[in-house]
C-alpha cells in the first residue's frame, strides 16, 4: 500500500509506506497471520516488498479486520494505492475497504461522500 496526499502545505505526494520514511511501528493491525513458514506483519503493507512474504495478511478473512497508520502529525490523504499478492497458486487482496481518520487514536472518523460512508 502506498498513501498519497500531504502537509497542509504541498499535495500528492507519496507520504512514505513504500520508501519506508513511514516506520514499521508507525504501522499497525488488528491481527496479523504466523504460521511455522512465514510472518505477514502490518509493517509488509507496502506497495512493492519482495521476498517470500511482502504483503500483511490478517489472521483471519473478515470485514471486522483493520489496518491503521499512524502519520505522527495532521496530514491530509488525497490517494492510496493498494496491491495485491499471490502465493502458491493463489491471488490475494482487498477487495473493498473503509477509511477513518482519528486525531487521537480512540475516536474516529469515517470518509464520507455524499453524507454517506465511502466504500474504497
């Protein structure tokens, strides 16, 4: 995943997951899958990872599952770029999600667009 957007100043911008100037601990999930072979961690959720696991995967499949940036400062997202991965001989990827914005990390704020919330 890459997300696009800025400071308050300048716009659309890569903000930093695929170059790593985000750090992994910047990065978080709700879960994330290990087994004996391989660990998807949140910080994997880059556009562009090589190696045998470049790509966070949650423990398990379900609407319920989330992951969260944390940018340190106000920014404003004006884009994200998602890609998908395949192992063995399956793809895997998002196929739908939601954006929410917090300034604090409890309490948060869906996207909206036309009074209702955004599917990405």
């Amino acid at each position: 995943m890459e997300l696009m957007g800025c400071d308050l100043n300048s716009c659309n911008m890569p903000l930093g997951m695929e170059n790593k100037a985000i750090s992994d601990t910047q990065i978080t999930a709700s879960s994330h899958l290990r087994n004996m072979f391989a660990t998807w961690s949140p910080s994997q959720a880059r556009l562009n990872l090589q190696g045998r696991t470049n790509a966070w995967r949650p423990q398990v499949n379900n609407p319920k599952e989330w992951l969260q940036v944390d940018f340190q400062k106000t920014m404003r997202v004006t884009g994200i770029t998602t890609q998908g991965v395949k192992s063995l001989l399956t793809s895997m990827y998002v196929k739908e999600f939601l954006i929410s914005s917090s300034q604090d990390g409890h309490n948060w704020t869906p996207f909206l667009q036309n009074g209702k919330v955004k599917v990405c």
